[in-house]
C-alpha cells in the first residue's frame, strides 16, 4: 500500500446541473463554464494548457484547491463507510453464503435480469467495426476471418486477438460503426458462438485464454455494458446469455485473487462490482466487490498516480476500466466510492505527461504511439480537466515543455518482475518532438505485437537497442525475459533537474545515472540534457563513469542510437560527423557529434495503430575503455 505524504482534501460531490470550475489559466483568473459549452477535447492537448511549470491548481465545485498532481494518501484507498449490518453482509458472502440468503426473505432467488441500460462512455472504433460487418476481426492492420476464430481457445492465435475476441471489447467497434439493429444479429452470432465453444467455467484460471482473469472481467464489464446487443433477440439466447453473465460473475467471486498481474486483477474487481450493480441479488457482491477494488488499485498505482508497469497502455486501460464502472453505478443511480473519483483524477496528470507536441503518446514499455482521437475520448470520459505533470518521480518519466518542443525522458529503472507486462530496457532513453513532428523516438510496440507486427519482433522491441540511448557490447541494460518479463539489471537511478541560465537565456537541465551495467562491465552509464526553454537546442553528453575505484582493464564496445522519426529525411555530412534533418513542416536540424563518428542503419517505429513503419536512426559507435570515456553530441534547429 502506497504511503501519505501530505494530508489532502477531497472536493464535494458535484451537481451535474451546475457550472464545473475548471484550471486557473495562464493569467491565474478563474474561469467557469457550463457543462455544454466547454470543449472537454482540449483537456488532453498540453499545448492547451499553458508553460510547463509543473502542476497548477485548480478549483472544485466547492471551491477548495486540488493539485492534480498531488501524491496518493492513505485515506485515497479506504473501503466505503458502510454500517455493521453491511460488513456482516460482506463478510458473509466472502465466505460463500449466497447472496440470495443475505438479501431476500426465505433465501427466495430474484429472476435472473439485467436491473439497467447503462450508457457507453467510450465508443469504439469505427474502422474495427466496419471490418467485423465485413467478416473479419482487424488488430493492429491484421485481418483475421471472423470464421477461422478458434473460439475455445485450444490453438492459440496472437496475444491482441485473444484480448479483443475473449475480452468482448469488440462490441464497442461494433456499435460505433452503425445502427444497433444493423450490427445486433452479428454480436449475437458471434456471441453465441463463443458461448458454444466456451459451455462452462473451468475450475481455475489459466486453462486456456478465455479464462484468464484480465479477459473474463473485461468480457463481463462489456456484457454488461453493450447488453442491448446482445439480449435484444431470441428468449433462448438472451436467457443463455444472463447465464453465462452471472456464472462468469460468481467465477470472478472465488478467482479474481489469482490474476496474472495487478492490472488483470482491477479489470476482474471492477466487473465483480458492476455485476454486483446490475445483476439481481446484487448487494453482497457490490460490497464484497468496493472492498477488494480499493485494494486493488493501492497495489496498482504509484505515489503519483502511474501504474507501477509503467507503462501509458496500461495507464489507458486503467483509465478506462474505472470510467466505464463508474458509468454502472450511474446507471443504478449510485455514486461511486471517493476511492474511484480519487483513483480517476489522479490516473489522468502522469497519462499527459507522456503526450508529445503532435498530442500523441511516446512509445514507451510497450506502448506506441496512440492518437490524439483515442486520448482525447479517454479524458472526455473521465471527466479530469489537468495539465500533465513533468516530473513523474515515481513513475519514472521527465517531461519538459520548451516553446514548441516536447522532451520525455525514462529515469527510472524498469518495472518490477511482478507488474511488467512489456517490460523494456529502456532507462535513459528519451524522445523529442517539435511542432507536431517527432525527431527522435523510440521503436516502441512490443505490446501490439502479432498484428502487422511479427510477434518474433516483439522481444527485441523491448530491448535497450530499441531505445534512443546507450548500449555496450549491444548487451540490455537490464535483462529481457520472455513473456514480457524483466531480468536482473538497472536497479538504481539518480536523477537531478534544474534549470540554469546563461547569457541572457534558460534551460532545463537533466542529469541521471543508472548502475545496469556495473556489474558485467564495472561501468555506470551517465546521460546529460540540456534543452533550451525555446526548444531551439537540445544538447547532451552520455559519459561512461568506472563504478569502483579500481577500474578493469580492456575495452568494450558502445553504440548511442537515436531512432528518427518516421517522416524525418536525414543526410550525413562528410566527414561524418554530423548530420542534416529534414522535417516535412519544412524546418531543418542539425545533428553534430564529438569523439566518433556517425552511422546511418534502419530501424523501425510503431504507429497509432500499432502497424510498423520503416525508418532510420543515427549510431555513434565505437570502442571505450574500462576506464571511462564521454560522448557529446547536439540537436540544434537551423533558421
């Protein structure tokens, strides 16, 4: 459970009918909108909210000042007040007596229904709709006939297909891309064929991918959520369907404690509760459910408000599966417990942070490059209106906002065995973008691998080579294991920001080191920014520092990679040491290195779909002593 750090208040409860206060804007004047006539869209856009000076605070409703990059507090993770009655309740039904004995007279059971019609608050895609009326499921560019689906699970296709097909969130495709009656007889053809294919429950998780626990509560969630799909035709089926619902639900009841991961575990709490809401009989199990979410969510996230993989997927999917709870309980007419508001407000700030002056995500632990539609939608949704934090220490990012340019660093170590899902290599790789054009990126996408992406591609996508920084002897920083796991490696990271002045002129500097490679080469690796507050100049300086004072003998190989962006045109100078960049906006930067020279390879870089695209990238490369060395080198715009 994460710690207190300062003592915070919570705003009051909101009227939907009146005007929502939002940011204190540049010139610190309040500002007040109706509900209506703001334009939520903007929430999500960094450039929208002014310089980057860190969290601003903004107003609730009641007038009180939130930060919204505040750290998470004890009280953030206590269970709803509930009276004596109620913990009876739940502890009974934890226990496995039936809800029916606990709630109604004589143990009589309630008619198997569904008690509300909720209302989606996140559409799908539109695009991956239209391909399943035209037969095919289509995951990240692959098309997948609908007919050739092992629905059972017993020959395994690629990890994204299994997420959508056993997850159900194709129902949001679906109804995004046409009218409910048009795409109805689809959901239901579909559905009834995975319900033959799937009869009953197994007795425990991991047989197979339908029963995993991350996909058997995103199924549920989304059963639940796109009902009048699926229960709007024949009796037969909409009874088999309700029961399947509430056999998937008491599943969840004995085996949401065995997920595969923290993440996987949230998406099982939150169906439990939502079926607790909207399946009759269902007072136990939402109590039940409140008390093992909230748990949950403490062993999730961070300090700051990051998922503890560390990844921006799994910071969307979070995101995502409380909004689309919170969207149950209103449905029922319910408020959802402050730990959810709280966990929703707090999710969004370090989800920003990672948002690049083009208002798409950096590739970063997995994820790639997803767009400003997608994430606009999200924070729409979650109704937070916050600028992105800078200095997520927690989570491990640095953001810093220069003019036009953005600047994301990784100072941290990887994520821990137990929550990486991608885990990357990546300390002290760091992305630039200007004016809505990525120069250096990283590779990203291990985590949409088995698309148009060759799943054998996705344990290479997450190594420290994939990355803009330094290898040596073309060794990980720290260990890729298989199945997204991460190895012995980084395990300290220090890091400083400040800013300096210098003739007349600022700039942010950075400056972090990382132990990976100390114990196979008895060398810390050291990596130095600097970016002008106008975004002009980026410069930097990667030294190679002996991690005892007796320094070992010989020499290693090194390699500095910085992975272009996909529409960058990049020429080398003579004398290579230099190069020119060409930027489809018409602007031009230069590119200068000191103490080696400079190589042009390709690599490769994964887009808002998750499709790769082909690219190149800038190596300095050459042999270090075990001593120590220093590489400088200089990004600077032209004109």
């Amino acid at each position: 459970m994460v710690q207190a750090l300062r003592p915070r208040t919570r705003p009051a409860p909101r009227n939907r009918s009146e005007p929502r206060a939002i940011p204190l804007d540049e010139t610190g004047e309040e500002g007040v909108l109706e509900d209506e006539d703001r334009n939520a869209s903007d929430a999500a856009r960094p450039d929208h909210a002014g310089p980057d000076h860190g969290p601003t605070p903004e107003l609730a409703a009641n007038g009180e000042l939130i930060e919204p990059g505040r750290a998470l507090a004890l009280s953030d993770f206590t269970a709803p007040e509930i009276g004596t009655s109620e913990r009876l309740i739940r502890f009974a039904y934890r226990l496995g007596v039936p809800a029916s004995m606990l709630v109604s007279p004589m143990g009589k059971k309630a008619k198997l229904r569904l008690l509300a019609t909720v209302t989606n608050p996140l559409p799908g895609n539109r695009v991956s709709g239209t391909a399943l009326r035209a037969g095919h499921f289509l995951i990240h560019g692959a098309k997948t006939p609908i007919a050739q689906v092992d629905y059972a699970g017993a020959a395994r296709v690629t990890p994204p297909l299994e997420r959508v097909v056993h997850g159900f969130t194709w129902l949001a495709d679906l109804e995004a891309c046409a009218p409910r009656t048009q795409v109805t007889p689809l959901a239901e053809r579909i559905l009834g064929t995975w319900l033959n294919a799937n009869p009953k429950p197994p007795t425990k998780p991991g047989k197979g991918p339908a029963w995993s626990v991350g996909n058997t509560g995103t199924r549920l969630i989304h059963w639940l959520i796109h009902a009048p799909l699926i229960l709007s035709g024949e009796k037969a089926l909409r009874t088999r369907t309700l029961r399947a619902m509430n056999e998937t639900a008491r599943w969840l009841d004995r085996n949401v404690s065995h997920a595969e991961d923290g993440l996987a575990e949230v998406a099982g709490w939150c169906a439990i509760v939502a079926a607790g809401l909207l399946l009759p009989d269902g007072k136990p199990r939402r109590l039940f459910g409140e008390a093992g979410l909230i748990k949950a969510l403490g062993e999730l996230v961070g300090e700051d408000g990051g998922v503890l993989s560390r990844s921006p997927i799994a910071q969307m999917e979070a995101i995502a599966l409380l909004v689309r709870l919170r969207a149950c309980y209103r449905a029922t007419r319910r408020d959802p417990p402050k730990a959810v508001e709280a966990m929703i407000s707090l999710l969004v700030p370090p989800l920003l942070a990672l948002v690049h002056s083009d208002s798409a995500l950096g590739n970063w632990q997995g994820g790639w490059a997803i767009g400003e539609d997608e994430i606009v939608e999200l924070i729409e949704a979650s109704g937070v209106r916050t600028r992105p934090l800078r200095d997520v220490r927690q989570w491990g990012y640095q953001r810093v906002l220069a003019g036009r340019t953005v600047l994301q660093f990784d100072a941290a170590p990887p994520p821990m065995p137990k929550h990486a899902r991608f885990g990357c290599a990546s300390t002290l790789a760091f992305e630039l973008s200007h004016d809505g054009q990525r120069l250096i990126v990283n590779c990203g996408g291990a985590g949409s691998a088995g698309g148009l992406l060759p799943l054998r591609l996705e344990q290479g996508l997450r190594a420290t080579a994939a990355h803009s920084t330094l290898t040596l002897d073309d060794a990980n920083s720290t260990a890729v294991l298989i199945n997204g796991a991460i190895g012995v490696g980084v395990s300290e990271v220090d890091i400083e920001r400040r800013t300096i002045e210098s003739g007349g002129s600022s700039a942010t500097r950075l400056e972090a080191s990382h132990n990976g490679y100390a114990g196979r080469y008895g060398l810390t690796h050291r990596r130095i920014l600097i970016l002008r507050d106008d975004g002009s100049e980026l410069r930097g300086e990667d030294l190679l520092l002996p991690s005892t004072r007796k320094a070992k003998r010989g020499k290693v190989s090194f390699a500095i990679r910085f992975h272009l962006g996909p529409d960058v045109e990049v020429g080398l100078a003579e004398n290579g040491q230099g190069a020119g960049l060409a930027l489809p906006d018409g602007s031009y930067w230069q590119f200068v290195a000191s103490g080696c020279d400079i190589a042009l390879e390709d690599s490769l870089w994964v887009d808002g779909q998750g499709r790769p695209v082909a690219t190149q990238q800038l190596v300095l490369q050459g042999l270090v002593s075990r001593g120590g060395g220093n590489f400088g080198w200089l990004l600077k715009k032209m004109g």
